[in-house]
C-alpha cells in the first residue's frame, strides 16, 4: 500500500512539472488547432465580456485565458468581438448559397422549424451531400402531412413539393374526417420517429384545419416532448379571425396540454396590433405557461402570393395592404400583376411591405418585438431566386460565389443578425451588445437544448463548448441588402468558425469549407 501511494505521488510531482514546462514554452506546444487572440470575449449565459485567447482543438472551445497560446492557425481578433455564432430557428432556403449568405453574417446554425419538411430522413441525407458551411437541421412538417393527406402524393423534401400546390385549396381550407386527420399526424410521427427538430406548424397557410387538429398536434408534442414552432393563423387586426384570436388559441393549447410551443415572427403576424399580441404573451409568460417567441427586424415579410391570407372576402381590407404593399423581384407590383400571378403562378415567392420603417410609428410598433427581453431574434431567411425569361421566379441552387447579381430574396436573409448589431446596437443603442448575443445566440440555444442535447453545447462562449464562434468588428457590421438590391452579403464578420473549422477567414468566404453538421433528435429514441 505505502510503496503504491508513494510511486502515485511522484507521478503527480512528474505530471505536475511537465505541466509547468509546457506551459512554460508555449512556441514548442502548438497545442490548438486555431487560437483567436486578443479579442473582446463575450458569453450572454455568464455575462462574461473581456480581452482574452481562445484556444480551440478537435470542433471544441478548450481554454478561455489571458495566458499566450499558440495554435497551427491563429486569427489576430484585436478590436473585435469573438462570441458565439448565431442560430437561426427560422431559415428557409436549402442550397448552397443560403447558407453561405447566412454564414457571411455570423450564423453557424440554421434550422428549418417554422415551415418544416418531410421526409426527415430524406431530407438530412440530401443536406448532407451539399458540403453545406454550418449546422442544419428541420421540424416534421404539419402542411406537408395535409398536403400528402389530401393530394394523395406522398412528400417529397423539396420547397417545389409546397410551392406546386398553392393552387389547391382543399389542403389550405377543409377541416379534416378524423380518417385524414390521422393521417396527417401519422406523416408527423413518422417526421419526429426519423429525428426531425419538434413539429413546424406552418398555420398560415392552411388557416382553414380544425381546432381538434391543432390540439391533437400539441398533444402530441407533449407526448413526445418536443415544441411545436407555429406560423400562427389569420394575420388580422379585424375580428372575428383575428392574430389575437390565434394567439389565444395557440397559449391556450400550450396550457391545456403543457406542450412547448414557439410562435414565430410575431412582429409580422401580428401586423399592427402587436400591443394587444404581446399583452397575451406577457400574461402567458407571467403563468409560466410554457411558450417561446421569435421575431426579426423588419417591416416587410416574404411569403407565396398565393399564400391564404391573401384570399378570400376583403382580404386587402384585413390585411391593410393594396398591390403596391407587395413586391415581385426587386420591384413594387400592380393590381394587375397581383391578380395574374395569384391565379397563374400562386407559388410565387414575393416581398409584402406591411410596415413602413421610415416611419416612426411603424418603427416603434416593430422595436416592440425586438426589444422584448422574452423574444429571440430569427430571420425567416427566404431561398435566393432568379427571374427567368418567361418571369418565371424560381430557387437559385447553383453555387456561384458571389451569388449571381439577379438574384434576390427578402434582405432579411442575409442581414437579419447584421442588422440587430447594425440598427439596435451601434446606430440606436436600444440594445447592449451582450442582449443582442443573448437573443441571437443563447435563447435560440436554449429553445432547443430540452429535447435536442447538442444544443447544451451551443449558443456559448465557454470552456467545453463547441467551437461555432463568429469573430466580427462592432464598428463596421452591417447589413447591406437592400429591398431593390439584395444580393449583397453582410460586412464585419472577419472569422466565422463552425465546429472548429473555418468558413469565413479575413472577410472571405472559404469555399470548400463544409464542416456543417446536422443538428438532430436522437433518431434511436423511436417509438
Ligand atoms: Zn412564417
């Protein structure tokens, strides 16, 4: 006993000597894979915000220290921000340059949940080609599930499967037999039983579903304990059918069923009667019921023209919006062009303007969503597109860097994060730079992290933690897209890695960077 102990503390001694010597000699012990120096270091779950290197090895955040490190890269972070990258709950495009439009803004993660998909598995296998630049993941798709249910086709993972039937309005408007509504919930199960991220309820354009439907698919999630992100219905400041009265509805199924159910954009649901929306929210929060809230930063939305809400009796009257609040391309549209391409190309993606920024009321309306301490930051990032000759819009899935000069998309797609640390933080200084990294990086992480583990390890700027950092210069981030000239990526981000690995480097997209992983629920746990 007594010789083992005594051999025991002469290798602690040894070990502890080497330790010294190593740390001694940092120049001989390159013991990172990159390390970022002298940069303002700043975790929204700590507080922690001061000039410290990080050292990073193997996709992991190993040392936060003021002590020299050296690593086989090293990134000279003086004068900027190293924090962790952003996650984006709410991002819709599935090729190549979407994400790398979101990458030149600091997102290290980007997750389709609001609208979802199906097949999940099909779908993962096909992201997992691309050779995407950061992490991707999505929810099992409730449209999808009607759409299959009541066409008759099975889902296919594309965008293209729900542009095609915008035409249809069995899907959108018919409340289900119990026979179908079965059905659709069974293509649900199936979505969550292959990993899929919780339940995307894209409400808004299938307004027409039955309160026992929406109920049905809040139990489930609590069964299965996963959220529900939720496109609520309506988009009505007029009652009856009302974004108050789907907001009622979605807190009361989150009540009744303990279910986690996340609005999304309620800035852009709520149009202009946000006041009374967040009076709903705030009563709900104050009882604990378990909701979670999304919102981005401006006064115009992306959708189909063919979309619910721009249907039926006096829609332009509930929706307070003529032909010119709406936008095809990069310009404003006529009446005329709103009736052809609703009857004709229904699945259009377009811009619809539903707040005016310039105006201080409008502004003030949508600062409420922003600033509300509760509410995360997601951009709703919308699929890049090109105009054909027949004005035909259709989803650029090329991978030309940068992306070609006709295409476009909603600036939200590539400036929603860039604008928060642009407008909120530096210009208006509404919002302290720890609270923007909290509502972009650590609230989206924490939204997710009670039924997708891996998101315990994101979202943070601490020892342990995965390496997804985004290394910008606060004094020069901005967004650059414009509405008429959107292809343009976000400045200011000078280093962007995602599992360790660079994609952005100096300001420059790295091209063949593809160290993008899925973000998954744990596909063993089926039923
Ligand atoms: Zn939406």
């Amino acid at each position: 006993m007594k010789s083992t102990k005594i051999l025991a503390s002469i290798i602690t001694a040894a070990t502890l000597a080497c330790g010294l010597l190593a740390a001694a000699v940092p120049a001989v012990a390159q013991t990172y894979d990159v390390v970022i120096l002298n940069g303002r270091v700043m975790d929204p779950e700590t507080n922690f915000d001061a000039v410290r290197n990080v050292g990073i090895k193997d996709g992991r955040i190993v040392t936060v220290t003021t002590d020299k490190i050296a690593g086989k890269k090293a990134i000279d972070a003086t004068g900027h921000v190293v924090a962790p990258g952003f996650i984006d709950l709410h991002a819709h495009g599935q090729n190549i340059g979407d994400y790398r439009m979101q990458a030149m803004q600091g997102v290290t993660t980007m997750l389709e949940l609001e609208s979802g998909i199906l097949p999940i598995g099909e779908w993962y296998d096909a992201q997992s080609k691309k050779n995407l630049p950061i992490n991707y993941g999505a929810a099992a798709a409730w449209t999808y599930g009607r759409i299959a249910t009541f066409t008759g086709t099975p889902p296919k993972a594309t965008a293209k499967y729900f542009q095609d039937v915008q035409g249809r309005s069995d899907w959108k408007m018919n409340i289900a037999t119990p026979e179908q509504q079965a059905q659709i919930l069974k293509y649900v199960e199936q979505g969550l039983d292959e990993g899929a991220i919780g339940i995307g309820i894209n409400a808004g354009y299938a307004p027409g579903y039955g309160n026992k439907e929406y109920f049905a698919l809040a139990k489930l999630a609590a069964e299965r304990d996963v959220a529900t992100f939720t496109h609520f219905r309506y988009a009505s400041n007029m009652e009856p059918q009302s974004s108050f009265q789907a907001v009622q509805e979605l807190i009361a199924n989150a009540a009744i069923t303990g279910a986690h159910m996340h609005i999304c954009h309620i800035n852009s649901s709520s149009l202009k009667d946000i006041d009374a929306v967040l009076e709903l929210v705030n009563d709900a929060f104050e009882r604990d019921i378990n909701i979670t809230v999304g919102a981005y930063p401006w006064g115009a939305a992306s959708t189909v023209i063919g979309a619910a809400m721009f249907t039926g009796e006096g829609w332009q009257e509930r929706m307070g919006s003529k032909a010119s609040n709406f936008q095809l391309g990069t310009k404003r549209m006529t009446e005329e062009q709103v009736e052809d391409y609703q009857k004709n190309q229904p699945g259009t993606f377009i811009v619809w303007h539903f707040l005016d920024e310039s105006n201080p009321d409008d502004l003030a309306l949508l600062d409420k969503s922003i600033l509300h301490p509760r509410i995360l930051i997601e951009s709703d990032e919308m699929f890049w597109m090109f105009m054909d000759d027949h004005d035909r819009v259709i989803n650029y899935e090329g991978d030309a860097w940068p992306l070609p000069e006709n295409t476009f998309s909603h600036p939200r797609s590539n400036g929603t994060f860039a604008k928060i640390l642009r407008s909120y933080v530096r210009e208006r200084k509404l919002m302290t730079m720890q609270e923007a990294l909290r509502k972009m990086a650590l609230m989206p992480a924490q939204t997710l992290e009670g039924f997708v583990p891996q998101m315990k390890k994101k979202g943070r700027l601490q020892e342990g933690m995965d390496a997804d950092i985004v290394v910008f210069d606060p004094e020069k981030i901005s967004d650059v897209g414009t509405y008429e000239k959107p292809a343009q990526p976000a400045v200011g981000v000078q280093s962007l890695l995602v599992n360790g690995q660079l994609v952005v480097a100096e300001g420059a997209l790295i091209l063949d960077a593809g160290p993008g992983r899925p973000i998954r629920r744990d596909v063993s746990k089926r039923r």
